[in-house]
C-alpha cells in the first residue's frame, strides 16, 4: 500500500500528461479533417462533380477520419487497436441488426449517387408518403428537400432509393394544361381561335412546340376544353398563372361564357 500510495502521484501526472496529448491530438486531428474535408470540396468542385456527389462524399470521409482520430487517442491510452478491431468484428452480428435501418439508408445513398435519379437542385414528389420539394442537401443516410413555402423535409435514403419517384424539374421543357369550361350554347371554333391566339401571344410559349385547344370532356353543366402549350421547366409556374388568368379575360372579351354549375329541375303537373 506504501509503495502504492508512494508512485501514486507519478502516475497521476503521466496519465494527466497522456489526457493532455489526447485534448492536443484531437484538437490538432480535428483541423487536419477539415483541411481534407476542403481539399476533396475544391477537387470535386474543379472536377466539377454533381453537388450530391461532394455532399455525400464529404460525409463518408468525415466519418472516417473520425474513427480513425478516436482509434489513434485509444492506441495512446495502450488500448490494442487490434482488439478493438477484433471486438467489433465479434459484435458485427448484433451491431448489424440494430442499425439495419441505417445501413440500408446508406445503401439508398450509394445507389442514389450512382443511379442519380435525382440530383441537387431537382424538385421531386415521393409517392410512398407525398413528400415533394426541392433537392437541397444529399448526406450519407437521408436527402433534404426544401418546400416551396420553404419548409424543410428530412427523407431516408432508403426509402427513396426503394419507392417510386417523380422528378419534375429534369426535363428541359414541360407541357402545361389549363381546363375551362364553356357553355353548350356558345361557339366551340370561336373559343379554340380566342385561346390559340392568346397561347400565341405569350411570350414564354414554345412556339416551335404544339399549341392546341381541345375539347376534353363534355360535363354536365359545361364543355370542358384544355388549353395545352409547352414551356421551359423555369417558366412552368408563372406561365400557369399567368395564362389561367388570361384565360378568363379572353373568353369574357368574346362573349364567350363561363358557366356555373347548374342543374335543370323539370315539374310535372298533374
């Protein structure tokens, strides 16, 4: 117990020593992964990889380097990295099964980075929940996207790499269909004229593409006609709006009406 108490002090100081060089080797660890986080960046982005690609990819080596920090620390404590490897491989099983989910989000991630079906900056609808928005962030087990009212959806790589997906924006140009319905009793020649003209006169209108107006269905209390163009991806929204506006001015300016649901009630006297 002497002598205990004797080399007590001294072991103290070695170990305060050894905690100290661990706080300066991870200190120091920490700057050196983000020196190489922002050399792979400034590589990819010169290379000019997909900005999903450095996303993902700057996970995974953070992740990395991290364990390796931690297992460089642990060696100078006199913990046998051999060891650890070995315990870690013997609890692989269990590991495995508890973090199923993860992996699988992370296996989502590594097919979605390769079969790109989407990439940042698309806007995408997920069908298994409705999830839609646009691609701002691809990380290591889940996508971000951002809502048009800019609300931000976190989504499991897993899950979208597993369900059935459309991406809106990937296309170059997209058709635009606005419906409107006229009344039975006016002119369906006239009202095509009126529309074509107005579809003509835009100036975001593929012009080079079909402008047509048909009649889709006949309801009830209307002709139902779609006014079909094609537009630039970019211009999709505001062209909606816009011409879904314009719509009701043209047909109002050729007395064309547009009717209200109605229903005819007939009385039978006796």
């Amino acid at each position: 117990m002497e002598e205990f108490l004797q080399g007590l002090p001294e072991k103290a100081l070695n170990l305060g020593i050894r905690i100290l060089l661990s706080a300066v080797v991870f200190f120091i660890g920490i700057q050196v992964i983000k020196l190489f986080r922002r050399f792979l960046k400034k590589s990819l982005q010169r290379a000019k990889a997909d900005v999903g690609v450095i996303q993902f990819l700057d996970s995974l080596l953070k992740a990395v380097l991290y364990v390796v920090l931690i297992f460089t620390i642990a060696s100078g404590f006199g913990v046998d990295a051999a060891s650890i490897v070995a315990l870690l491989g013997s609890a692989g099983v269990a590991v495995g099964l508890a973090i199923q989910g993860s992996l699988s989000n992370f296996a989502g991630g590594v097919l979605i980075l390769l079969l790109k079906p989407f990439k940042v900056g698309d806007y995408i609808k997920e069908d298994s929940n409705g999830n839609e928005g646009t691609v701002v962030e691809i990380q290591l087990f889940y996508t971000k996207l951002a809502t048009p009212d800019n609300r931000i959806i976190v989504l499991p790589n897993g899950t979208l790499a597993n369900t059935s997906m459309t991406n809106v924006t990937e296309a170059a140009v997209r058709r635009l269909d606005i419906y409107v319905g006229i009344a039975y009793d006016s002119s369906i020649k006239q009202a095509r004229e009126v529309l074509i003209a107005m579809l003509q006169a835009d100036e975001t209108t593929l012009k080079d593409k079909e402008l047509r107006v048909f009649v889709d269905e006949l309801a009830e209390s209307c002709i139902r006609l779609d006014i079909r163009c094609w537009v630039n991806k970019e211009d999709y929204w505001e062209t909606k709006w816009r011409l879904t506006e314009e719509t009701k001015y043209a047909l109002d300016a050729a007395g064309i009406v547009i009717p209200f649901p109605q229903l005819d009630v007939h009385q039978k006297l006796s």
